[in-house]
C-alpha cells in the first residue's frame, strides 16, 4: 500500500509536470487541482495505512501478513473515500 501510493503521487506529479513541459499552450488548470486532489488522498491513505498497521502491530498478536492485509484494505477504502469526498466538496469549482 505505501509503493503504490507512493508511487500514484510521483506519477501524478511527472504527468502533470511532463504536460506542462511538452504542451504549454494547453491550459491545464483543472488538471493541476485533478492532480492534487489525487496527491492529497494518496498522502492521507499512506498515513492511514501506517496508523493502522502500527496499531494492530502493537495491540493484537497474529501473523504479521494479517496486519499487511488489513492496512491495505482500510487503506484502499480510506482512499477511494477521500477522492469522492474531494470531488463532492470541489464540483462546483
């Protein structure tokens, strides 16, 4: 969950600044707050995913891949949330 998301806020920050290099006659405004609405989630669901796997780490004792799993899923779901709380919050802007 950390290489993935880790890796959605690189890509989205090349795309978005390889754009602007190559085309920079395409106003890419709406793009650029698409880009930080995607980077904003993925920083949220990283430290989600590292709460929660630090938590269950420390509180309950199972096999460590039970942790793994967990986090991610919270992870993914913490994720998918935000970015429809962003679009909800921004739609109009």
């Amino acid at each position: 969950a950390l290489a993935t998301s880790s890796s959605v806020i690189c890509n989205s920050l090349f795309l978005y600044i390889g754009l602007k290099k190559k085309y920079p006659q395409i106003i890419i405004i709406k793009l650029g707050k698409t880009v930080a609405k995607i980077i904003f989630s993925a920083i949220i669901s990283v430290g989600c995913a590292v709460i929660i796997y630090n938590i269950l780490n420390y509180a309950i004792l199972m096999p460590r891949l039970f942790y793994l799993m967990i986090a991610v899923g919270f992870s993914g779901i913490i994720y998918l949330l935000f970015l429809e709380i962003i679009i909800i919050m921004f739609s109009n802007s």
